[in-house]
C-alpha cells in the first residue's frame, strides 16, 4: 500500500452558482480546503444536488443589480401567464382523449426547460435520487453517459471503463434510437430510465452510428455499476500512468493516493507521468479542481461567469506540486468533457503540462442542481467556465498541442465525430465557428497512450511532428 503525503495539499473549494446571499468572497488563491462529499457545482451531467442557499466560498461578486433591474427580473408577465392558461384549458377540454393535470403540468415545466439547452433537466423526485446516485459512482444500470436529444433518443458521450456498455462495444457518439424495441417520444420523461433495472436482467439496444449504413441491436446485460474512477500503472521505470474515467466525491482523494502509489513504486520520484482523460465525461469540479491544484504551485484554474453575481467564481491553486515538477502529459479525445476539459485547459494554460490526442467535446458551461420542497430537482445552466487564459472552450473544446489521429476502420471512415457544438439548443461559443474547429475523433486502445508516452520523454518545447495512432483496437477494459 502506499503512503499518502504527510501533508496533504488543500484543494479549492468550488463556487455554487446558487441563487443565494454570498458570504464575503475570499481570494481564489487562498480559498479552504475542499471537502469530500460536498459537492455542489456541476459542469457536466454528473453532480451532486445541494440547497441553493449553499454560499461559495471562492465567489469574487459583482455589484448587485439596481433596484430597476430587480424589479424587472421579478415581474410576472401576465400576458404570458394568460396564454398558458388559455393553451392548458383548451387541451383539457378539447384534447382527443382525457389528459391528466399532473401530467400535463409535467410536461409544461420540462418543456420550459427543454429548449433553453441541452444541459438544463427537470428531474422528478425519482430521478432526482437517481442523478444523485450516480455521481456517487454506485448505481444499476448499463454504464453510460448520456445526453438526450430534441427527438428523445440517447446520444452516447462515453462509456464508463469496464462495464456492460463497454463490453458490449458501445461507442462515445452512437445515437440509441430504441430501447427493447421502443422507440423514443418527443415527450418522454426520462428517456434512459429503461436502461436502470435489476442486476443481472437484459436490454436491447437499437443503435445508430456514424460509418454503420444501417442501425443495429446490441443486447447489454445490466449490473450493479461500481465505478473505479482512477486507475494506475507504470508504463516503464520511472513513468507512470493515470486513468481518471470520471470526476466523483473522492476521485481526487483517489488519484493523490494512486500517485503516491507510483511515486513509491519509482523509488520516491516518477521522470514522468501520462494522465489519460479519454471519453471521460466530466463530473463534479471540486474532483477536476483539486487534482489541478495537485499539479500545479500557483496560478489559475478556472473561472466562471453567470448573470447573477454568486455564479461568479474564480479558483487558484494551493502551493506544492505533488508530482515534484516532473513533466506530465494529458491525453484526451473527443469524448473528454466537462471537468475534463476544465483540468486540460487549467495545465495547459499553466505551462504545466501538454495536451496530446483530439479536440475535445467542447462543454463549457455550469449546471447547478436546485432541490424543490417537494422532492424534485431543477438542473440548470447557470454559466459558462473559462480557462486560466481566459478562453471559454464552450462548443469549440481544447485543441491539443500533439494530435493523434485515428485510423480508418469499418466503424470509423475518417469522418468528424459528435460535439457540443451539433447538440441542437446548445450555447453559441465564442469560437465555434473558428477555422480548424471541426470535431475531433475518439481514441481507443493503447496506440495513443504509447504515443503521449512518447511526448512526454521529449524535452519540454520541442517541436513534434502530429502522432498518428497506429491501432484502434477496442480497450478491453450512466446509464
């Protein structure tokens, strides 16, 4: 076993972009240490619901709104209100068939939510509890990503490492159009619920994807989903590999002792490390913070920036570097999202580490999980993250310093993948549509790794000719 740091470096705690009354900001570069388990901001689909009068501890605040603008923000437009009520009596009265109120009334709030992007989500009590289980790593199902669509269907953002839909060869990007057979409506509560059941019971799945003519079933049996979200090894004497497969409550925690582990296993000091966040997600940001700060002496990690004042925060890194200045390389593909974008472009930005593999997803905004008295959830965008730079990745993601290109196969005919970009209703991007911002590929297998671990024993700035992945064979290894 190994030893963890006798001391362990603090990370910064995150901002809550929660309609709150803010303590006094304290400054990003002394912000408290994070706890564990209290999680309370999501920049992805992955996060932990907390009372929205949580305050941030790192919020740098603007000036409040005049009294005219609070007034106008809290007006109730009753001419809308009107309309609604006309529209909602006349499907009560005259609808085909009898509609229940509640069921209509569902309906309206998830379509208030429904075209405003594709991150915001209204969850019922049962889902709301099924969410946050899932961000605790530790749920029944397949083991998918999921993003749904205008139409209903499932787009897949990754699969998570070593389970079912892994196994069962699902892709980042494959479209599920039909579960058991049933395809999808526009209306559907919870597209995915039918990929939740009993350990050990079966799903099929209709599947469509990018280089397949025709779409597909593939059978996947669930099981209870225990994800380990940090994995290590050492790639050669003195160089060691991190997989973090998604950011949760103690994936920090987890991957500061999976670096002492390797630390140990290198004699007290690595000449190297690979982090791989490939098809990882995101998550939480206090995970993707924290193992920033673990990285870094000082500077930047992230900021964010909403309408209201508490959704402005910005976070700073602790002194020491857990990894004693040795040089470090982070490979990600185009299912890297998020959080995982967050902590690349906190490195990179930082001259602490370069990016190797694909243009990333491009996911550059905040969701916050609102709790309602009566059980449910509001999942809403409430701003957008930048980098230490100041760049907002938001539909363009991070373009890496090395790129590696994936080979053709009969399920990969060169053509560009999924990204937030071509999600209908999502946020406009300040550079989506900059030359070279066409999407990036996912890569699998081992080639990429061999090829970051490659980089990473060359001097730092030396200039490389672009990586090609020789092999793109499945890795053997939320829904």
């Amino acid at each position: 076993m190994a030893q963890q740091a006798p001391e362990p470096k603090p990370a910064v705690a995150p901002a809550s972009p929660a309609p709150a009354q803010a303590s006094p900001p304290k400054p990003a570069d002394s912000a408290p240490a994070a706890k564990p388990g209290n999680d309370d901001e999501d920049i992805d689909d992955q996060a932990a619901p907390v009372p929205p009068a949580q305050a941030p501890a790192t919020a740098k605040a603007k000036s409040k709104p005049g009294k005219g603008e609070d007034d106008a923000d809290s007006k109730v437009p009753i001419d809308e209100i009107r309309r609604y009520v006309a529209v909602y009596n006349a499907v009560k009265q005259a609808y085909v068939e009898p509609v229940d109120d509640a069921k209509l009334m569902h309906s309206a709030i998830r379509g208030l939510l429904l075209d405003l992007d594709p991150h915001s989500v209204y969850f019922d009590k049962v889902a709301a509890e099924d969410f946050d289980e899932q961000s605790r790593g530790n749920y029944e199902g397949i083991g998918v990503e999921l993003q749904r669509q205008p139409d209903g269907t499932l787009r897949v953002i990754s699969p998570i490492d070593d389970t079912p839909a892994t196994r069962a060869g699902i892709k980042a990007g494959d479209l599920i159009t039909a579960i058991d057979g049933k395809p999808f409506k526009v209306d559907d509560a919870d597209s995915s619920g039918p990929l939740r059941g009993p350990a050990g019971s079966k799903v099929v799945l209709t599947i469509v994807r990018e280089g397949r003519d025709k779409p597909f079933d593939v059978t996947v049996a669930r099981e209870t989903i225990r994800v380990a979200s940090v994995k290590s090894r050492m790639l050669e004497p003195g160089y060691g590999y991190i997989r973090v497969a998604a950011f949760q409550a103690d994936t920090a925690a987890d991957f500061e002792t999976q670096l002492e582990k390797l630390k140990t296993q290198s004699g007290g000091k690595l000449r190297g490390l690979v982090m791989d966040l490939r098809s990882n997600p995101g998550g939480l940001l206090t995970a993707a913070v924290q193992i920033a700060d673990d990285m870094l002496e000082s500077g930047k990690i992230v900021s964010t920036r909403g309408r209201i004042a508490i959704s402005d925060a910005e976070f700073g890194a602790t002194p020491g570097d857990r990894l004693d200045g040795a040089p470090l390389v982070v490979l990600v593909d185009a299912g890297s999202a998020s959080a995982s974008e967050v902590l690349a472009g906190a490195l990179r930005d930082n001259g602490r580490a370069r990016v190797v593999g694909s243009r990333t997803f491009g996911k550059g905004s905040v969701q916050t999980v609102l709790p309602l008295d009566n059980g449910d959830s509001v999942k809403l965008t409430t701003a957008r993250y930048y980098t230490p730079s100041g760049k907002s990745i938001q539909a363009l993601g991070i373009v890496p310093d090395v790129v590696i290109r994936a080979p053709k196969t009969p399920d990969n005919d060169g053509r560009p993948s999924y990204t937030e970009a071509t999600l209908p209703g999502h946020l406009h991007g300040d550079e989506e549509d900059a030359p070279g911002s066409n999407a990036g590929e996912v890569l699998e297998g081992d080639a990429p790794i061999a090829s970051a671990l490659a980089e990473l024993k060359k001097p730092a700035g030396a200039k490389v000719p672009t990586a090609v992945s020789k092999s793109a064979a499945p890795s053997a290894n939320r829904r």
